[in-house]
C-alpha cells in the first residue's frame, strides 16, 4: 500500500516523465532501426514507452512519414531514409570516401568501411561487404563498441573528450602506438575469424575526420593490407582537399 503523500502510478502512465515526446518519438525509430520490422508489443518492450505512448505516437509518426505500417507490424518510413542519405559526418566525406572504397575492396576482397565516432561508439558511415561479410555484415549506420580497431583509432587521434567511460589500464600505451604508427588493427578481438586494420582520413591540417578500415581473415597478410589502406586513405583525403567531394556527393 501506498504511503500518505505518495504518488501511484496509473498502468499507462509514462515511467519516464522527463521525457520529451521527441525522446519517446526517438526512442521508438532506435527500435524499429534494430528490429527492421516490429509489432506493437515489441517497440514498447524495446523503446520502455507505456502502450497508449506508444501506439499514439506510431500513429502520428506514420501520418508524417517517418514511419510505415505493414499489417500489425511497424518500419521505419520513406522520409526518415530520404533524410538520413543526406547526413554527413564530415562535409562531402562520404562521397570522397565513394571511389577509393570501390577500388580498396577491389584489390584486396576485403570488407571494408568509413567509420567515424557517434555516442562513444563506432559508426559505420559507409562500407561494401566482402570475405567476411557472414561473420561482420556491413551496414550503412550500424554501430559496435569503440574498442573496434577504427574506434581506437579514432579515440587516439581525436578529441580527449569523447565519452567513453573508464579506459583499459593499457590505453595510454596502445594510443601512443596508434599515433606513432598511424594504424590501428584489430586480429579477432573483436569477433573470431575477422582481423581489421584502420588507419585515418585527414585534413590537411592533421585533423582526422574518419577511419578506413578493412576486414579480413586471419590468413592475410595484415601489414601488406595497412599500407593498401593508408593509399586508400590519402586518396579519400586528396579529394576532399581539392574540393572533388562537393560535386561527387551531387552525382
């Protein structure tokens, strides 16, 4: 029994109450991006939403666009893709980046991916599969831990202020390597059988704005496959310096 002065909480009442109905908007397109396809049910058990939250704001959201509905089953809408293919993690990085991934992936068979830093965690910005694609799909947007060897190379060249909670006793060490070495890699830490190296797309200044990085198995030859990349990279970087990128991105 509830205590004088206490509140209770009516069954459909958000457990959430600082929540801005943007968040619960959010929250709900954060779960249908993982599930690609889910019921009502399923989105408030992913999105922590009460049920009437939830089916009220499916509702508007599928008004807009942002959102379809395919029976009793949700997905994520036209308009939230048309969107999302606009963003850019660096101004006309990713059409930069277009090219010399097609000719990477080419030359070595290996998956490989333009990666930057998002919420403490790896992104990948683009990427075409290759022989490891079974045991590490690519996808447009996915994310891992920021321990991948892209993510470690971008901790290391980057900002100190990324948040990324507390740091492996070892990192100064490892970051020190990294900058030194200007690669990062990867040999099944992550997931066994796939081996990556990372190295990173800059600026002229030295301002790195992204990690290529390439997976393979552990047969290759990792050295040989870093120097292919750091190519890789100074051609991403050499078309963003000229101004190249702009107009590719409108191809």
């Amino acid at each position: 029994m509830a205590g004088r002065g206490s509140a209770v909480r009516k069954p459909d009442e958000d457990p959430f109450p600082g929540r801005s109905v943007l968040e619960g908007a959010f929250a709900l397109l954060e779960t249908l991006a993982e599930r690609n396809e889910a019921g009502l049910a399923a989105l408030v058990a992913g999105s922590g939403l009460p049920k009437t939250t939830a089916y009220r704001l499916l509702e508007q959201l599928t008004e807009l666009g942002a959102v379809e509905r395919h029976g009793t089953c949700y997905r994520v809408g036209s308009r939230i893709f048309r969107l999302g293919r606009q963003w850019q993690p660096h101004p006309g990085l990713r059409a930069a980046a277009r090219q010399p991934l097609q000719r990477l992936a080419g030359t070595t068979g290996a998956s490989v991916c333009l990666c930057v830093l998002r919420e403490g965690r790896t992104m990948a910005a683009t990427g075409i599969s290759g022989m490891v694609d079974e045991l590490a799909p690519l996808q447009a947007g996915a994310t891992w831990p920021w321990t991948t060897a892209a993510g470690k190379l971008l901790v290391a060249t980057g900002p100190p202020a990324v948040p990324l909670g507390p740091l492996p006793t070892s990192w100064k060490r490892e970051a020190k390597a990294i900058q030194e070495s200007e690669v990062a890699v990867d040999r099944e830490e992550l997931i066994p059988g796939v081996c990556c190296v990372a190295v990173p797309v800059s600026l002229p200044r030295g301002k790195v704005v992204g990690a290529l990085c390439a997976m393979v198995d552990p047969a290759q030859d990792l050295r040989r496959l870093a120097r292919i990349v750091t190519q890789a990279s100074r051609a991403v970087g050499a078309v963003l310096c000229d101004g190249r990128a702009t107009a590719l991105g409108a191809r």
